[in-house]
C-alpha cells in the first residue's frame, strides 16, 4: 500500500529522518515505535503531506507522494488522527465527523448556490454516512453534543470516526490511546482491530507497547531518525538493537 524509499528530513541543518527505507503491506497494521525524538510524528507528518520530505521517495500504490499538498493527499485516500486533538469545538460531533467527507463533497459552485435537488441529495447521504460512523464508533448518542462537551476518551473516538468515515486506503493513527486510561484503550483497542478485520490498512504510531503487541502485524523501529528493525512484534521484541535503543535512552534519563 505504502513505500518509503530512502526518505530523510532535516530541520535547520539537524537531521530528523535518515534514509528511512520499509513498507506497508495492504490490509494490516504496521505500528511505528521508537524513544521520543526519534522521528516519528516527522514521518506521519511527511507521509501525510504536513511536511515535505527533504529526500527519497513516498509511494503510495507505486504513486509518488511526497511532494503533494496535504489536501492533495487527503484526496488520494490517506487519513489521520493527531497526537493532538484537532477537532472543532464548537460544532457538533456530527459536523466534526462531517468534515472528513469534504473530498467527497460536490464542489460546483452552481450547484451550492442553487441548492439543486443532486446537492441535497448528496447532503443526506453524507450525513447518513456520517452517522454511521459515529455508532460503529459507540457515539450516535453524541452526533448533536458540541465536542467541547466530550470527555478525553470520547474526542479521541471522533478522530478515528472522522479519520475512517471516508473509506481511506490508509489511516495513519498518531498515538491513538495517548493520556487514556486502561478501559478506554482496552476500547480503541477493540475499534482498531475491528478496522483491520474490515479490511484498512493502518499505520500506527504509539508508545503503549501493550497495544502495539497486541494489534501490530509489523512493527518498525526508529531511532536518532535510523530505521533500526522491522519485523513482527515478537521479533522486533527481541531485537537486542531495539533494546538498546530503549534501555540506553531510559538509563541516560535516570
């Protein structure tokens, strides 16, 4: 689904990514890991069109993309979630979910001013579609609560519902169960296995290594910007590079 080819990515001179080479198989889940300033949210953030890659290639479905606009992306099928939350406070949970169909939406300017019968048409079925993302979600009871009006748990379940509401061919999550409680991940746990068996591809970036075990069908590791494995979770569990790469960041903190 997804191909990263040598991608790097310098701020100011400082290198965040370095020739960051794996794939995304269709259809499965593979989760990115690493210690914090390893480069992970710099990827999700070049993958997504947020930032442009400084090299290398970012192929999706053999489609070079890494110099597209991130509207340009979002057209192409690639969804996200945030690390944090970019949702709109103000507007229902319905309309903040609505807006994950506006590249769906019917963009003529003589058919909005006109309110013809196609547009309204149109309208109702995004709605319906909308809602029923907000139930497979656990939400339909909220659809008319402003956001702002939402526990934690439940906005970070409008993202997911709003970041799959458009049928994407892949979904990146940016640490979905981040400042949730055991319950509630055990909950967005169920929601993303649920995505693959319904077929998504998804990358998952998250420090919770619990879920990462528990849903990741690949896991890729960076380090300093370095991919330095990739493999199924029980391998890379036991990669003594990861290790390292763990266990040293943590004993240079205490």
């Amino acid at each position: 689904m997804l191909a990263l080819k040598k991608v790097s990515k310098w701020f100011g001179g400082l290198p965040a990514l370095q020739d960051v080479s794996f794939d995304i198989p269709r259809g499965r889940i593979t989760a990115l890991i690493g210690p914090n300033g390893a480069g992970k949210s710099t990827l999700i953030n070049c993958v997504s069109g947020v930032d442009r890659a400084g090299a290398g290639e970012i192929l999706l479905e053999d489609q070079a993309i890494q110099t597209r606009p991130a509207h340009n992306i979002a057209a192409l099928g690639v969804a996200r979630t945030f690390q944090n939350l970019k949702l709109f406070a103000r507007l229902s949970v319905l309309d903040n979910v609505l807006t994950g169909l506006t590249v769906r939406a019917e963009r003529s300017f003589a058919l909005s001013m006109l309110r013809l019968p196609a547009l309204r048409n149109q309208e109702r079925q995004l709605r319906l579609k909308a809602l029923e993302a907000l139930d497979d979600f656990g939400l339909a009871e909220r659809a008319h609560w402003p956001a702002a009006a939402l526990s934690y748990g439940e906005r970070k379940r409008v993202e997911m519902a709003r970041a799959f509401v458009g049928d994407p061919r892949l979904v990146l999550l940016d640490e979905p169960v981040a400042g949730l409680n055991t319950d509630e991940t055990a909950q967005i746990a169920r929601h993303i296995r649920r995505q693959r068996n319904a077929g998504y591809t998804m990358l998952l970036v998250e420090h919770d290594m619990e879920l990462v075990m528990d849903v990741a069908d690949q896991v890729v590791v960076l380090d300093s910007g370095r991919c330095i494995a990739c493999g199924k979770p029980e391998e890379v569990r036991s990669n003594p590079l990861v290790l390292e790469a763990y266990l040293g960041r943590m004993e240079a903190t205490a």
